[in-house]
C-alpha cells in the first residue's frame, strides 16, 4: 500500500480506525476497480475468459 499512496497516507489509513469504502479505497488509487455486490468473483472470471488478467501479470509494476 505504501507503493500506491506513500508512507504517512498508508500509515493514517491502517491507524485511524476508520471503515473505507471500496469507493474510498479506488478513489485513493489502491485498487483498479470496483464490483457491485457478490460480482467479484464472476468479473475476475470474465477477466481471465476475456485476458484482461495477462496485461496485469505481464506487467505486475503498471500501476505503481
């Protein structure tokens, strides 16, 4: 996490005792994308159908 935001947001994060959304979470930067409830595990599987997966594992540093 301290690669996607830094050090002193990393550590307000994990201290302050706050419940994030995944919308909080994605606007920050710390994760590529958000699924409607209980669709996780389906949109993963569509990205791996689809390749989308391989772009991310070809190139696991994009994003940093």
């Amino acid at each position: 996490m301290t690669k996607k935001v830094g050090f002193n947001k990393a550590n307000e994060i994990i201290n302050s005792n706050k419940t994030y959304t995944a919308a909080d979470i994605h606007q920050m930067g710390i994760i590529d994308r958000v699924c409607d409830d209980g669709m996780g595990v389906p949109q993963m599987n569509m990205d791996i159908i689809k390749g989308k997966l391989n772009e991310q594992a070809g190139n696991p540093f994009k994003n940093l």
